[in-house]
C-alpha cells in the first residue's frame, strides 16, 4: 500500500501505556529504530520524572532524542507530541518537524470535556494541564492564537483526523479536514483503514483541500473573526467565524465556518478577506476575484467505493475533477496548470469590493479559493 514506518516511544521513563519509555536512552532507542527502517517517530510526553514545566526543561528532554535522531544519519520524520505543554510552538522549530498543540482530540465536533479544561480564550493562551478529549471545535480556537508559529518543516500539530470514526456528522468531518488542512496540520488518518468508509475515502482524499495543506507557502491560515450566535447546540455551544490564507501564487483561501446550531447564509466582505493587507484600502480588495468551491468536486460514494475495491480506472489528472496522482504530477504543478481537480468547483466571482455569500449548514463549512480574474497562478514575486 505504499504506507510508511511509524514509531511511537515517549519522552519519559514510561509510555503513556506504560511500557518502556526512551528518556535516558535515546541514542540506544533512535540506533534501533533507525535499524528497523523506521520513517516517522511519534514522541510522547507521558512519565517525564518531573521535567515539564518550563521550556528549558522540555526542550532539553525533546532535544536529546532530535540529536540522537539525527546522529544516525536516516531521515526520520520527528513528530513531538508533548500536548502543547511548555509552548512548544516558541521553540521546537529548532528541533522537530512538528509539535502537538494541544490536549489529545476525540471524535466529538463541539462537546466541552472537563478533562480538556483549556479552550484558547485564557489570557496569555499556555495551558498548564493540556489534558485530552479535546473537540474540533476546542483545538480550533486554540489554534487561532498562534497561527504565526507554523514554517516549512515544522508545523503545528493539531492531532490525527478522526474522520470515519463515526462520532460526527459528514459536515462536521469537512470542517475537521478543511481547518486542519487549512492552518497546515500533519494530516494523518485517525481511524482503522481496513475499514474505511466510502465517505470517509472522499474526505480524506479531496485533491482540492489536500493541494491546501500541500501549499508550498507552508504558512497557517488565520482565524479573521469569530462572533458568537444565540442558536446553540446541544452542549451549549454556538459560534461562527471566518478563517483566511494566502497561498503561494496568492490565491485566498476562504473558509466560512458555522458552528451554530441551524444552517444559515454567511458572508465574508473583501475587506475581510484582505485585513491583513489593509482591509478596505488594499489593493487586493480593489480586484475582481473568480470563486472555487473546494468541495464541489469531492468524490461520489460509488466513484469511493470502487477506490476502496481496487476498481476504480486509472487518474488522468489533466481530466480528473475529483481524483488526483501525485506521483506523476505534483500539487504545486498541477496548481500552476490550473488542474480542475486541484482548484475546485468555480462557482462565479466576486466584484472589486465585494463580498462572498455562502449557505453554510449547522456545523458546517464553506472552503473557497479564490483568484484574481486574468491573472492565471503565479508566484507572490511575479506579482
């Protein structure tokens, strides 16, 4: 299946299922790992003996298996997952090719968890207990506050997908894949693939969000505003907002998230869309812009299905809508040839100044790319 070596150990004396640990005997455990061929290593925080608590002391815990890694000499993809404990946003940079962010996720999009005590709406946001059973929406919101941290190479971990576990709706699953792809998380599948569910196929695999998380920008998008709305959810909760970002070639992404409790049509003005170059007095926002949804192509239950059966016929990117090969083209080429599977659904345009109107359902989302009519992709220095 072409699937990758993953590996778990922790940075303590102890797994988080108790067994034995790596804390002390790095060079010993990356040696042996890096022997079995092993591609990716997941690196826990559980039985730390008491080193947490600043970020010297964690980073001197983490940094001690990022050098044993490195002195092996494989190319071994180093994924920190200390919770978001310490800020690891401020330094793992340094070290690793991504950082856990937060408290663990589970497969709940709204639900408030006592053990998750922490939401992203603390004053100076650093969670002193990130804890786990953490919703999509929880990880979101803390998420916003540090956007600015991710880089190529090293990014922000938001925790595995949970699409095709069965705990969300399919609306819900689509606001859990577009964020995560959309601030640049790893994406990494959460559920059993031998029991993949077509539907759950046609999210992970949409080429058109995917070619988002790909971008080459490697930047995160950021939450532009959030408002909070009176028609709340079976757990109290009810919000809606508007998260944006700017690709390579300078493409926008859009995304209208509506976690209130009915459907309801949003909108997001240019001004919007374009505050960080000046809002209203931008000259992006004085362009006209064609509009792609990049969902509108996602595959069919029957189309997924026959994936899953090994029956589906063989990808002509150039011709494909809803399926893409990135072995024979990469999503940054396929991006410069403006391939429909890759760009979305265009769905009509928006005049200078104006503003982008979706039907969002309840704990649901709108992703848009859009682009500037005429100007074909491009890079940022072309422009």
């Amino acid at each position: 299946m072409g699937l990758k070596f993953g590996m778990y150990s922790s940075a303590g004396y102890l797994t988080c299922g108790r067994f034995t640990a790596s804390l002390g005997k790095e060079q010993q455990d990356a040696d042996t790992f890096a022997s079995w061929g092993v591609d990716y290593l997941k690196y826990d925080n559980c039985y730390s003996g008491g080193q947490a608590g600043t970020a010297m002391l964690t980073y001197n815990r983490y940094n001690a298996m990022s050098e044993a890694l490195n002195k092996t000499g494989r190319p071994i993809l180093y994924s920190l997952c200390n919770w978001g404990e310490d800020g690891p946003w401020n330094w793992a940079q340094t070290m690793s090719n991504s950082w856990r962010m937060s408290g663990d996720v589970y497969d709940f999009f709204s639900r408030p968890d006592v053990r998750c005590p922490c939401n992203g709406d603390e004053e100076g946001y650093l969670c002193a207990l990130p804890g786990f059973h953490c919703s999509i929406l929880n990880i979101m919101n803390k998420m916003a506050r540090i956007v600015s941290k991710s880089q190529s190479g090293a990014f922000n971990d938001l925790d595995m997908l949970e699409v095709g576990n069965g705990g969300m709706t399919d609306d819900e699953y689509k606001v859990h894949m577009s964020i995560w792809a959309m601030v640049s998380s790893p994406l990494i599948i959460g559920t059993d693939i031998r029991k993949l569910p077509a539907s759950a196929l046609s999210i992970y695999s949409n080429p058109a969000v995917l070619a988002v998380n790909q971008d080459p920008s490697a930047n995160a998008g950021n939450r532009v505003w959030r408002y909070m709305v009176p028609d709340v959810d079976e757990y109290g909760q009810g919000e809606i907002n508007l998260w944006t970002r700017t690709l390579n070639n300078s493409d926008q992404i859009i995304a209208l998230v509506n976690a209130g409790n009915q459907n309801r049509t949003m909108n997001a003005t240019l001004a919007d869309i374009f505050l960080d170059n000046g809002g209203a007095n931008s000259k992006e926002a004085m362009m006209n812009y064609d509009i792609y949804d990049l969902w509108g192509y996602r595959m069919d239950d029957a189309m997924a299905t026959n994936v899953l059966n090994g029956t589906a016929p063989t990808i002509d990117n150039m011709n494909s809508t809803a399926r893409w090969n990135t072995s024979e083209t990469s999503y940054a080429d396929g991006i410069m040839m403006n391939a429909t599977a890759l760009m979305g659904k265009k769905i009509g345009s928006i005049e200078a100044m104006g503003t982008v109107m979706a039907e969002v359902p309840r704990h649901g989302v709108a992703l848009y790319r859009i682009r500037a009519s005429g100007m074909g992709s491009m890079a940022k220095d072309e422009l």
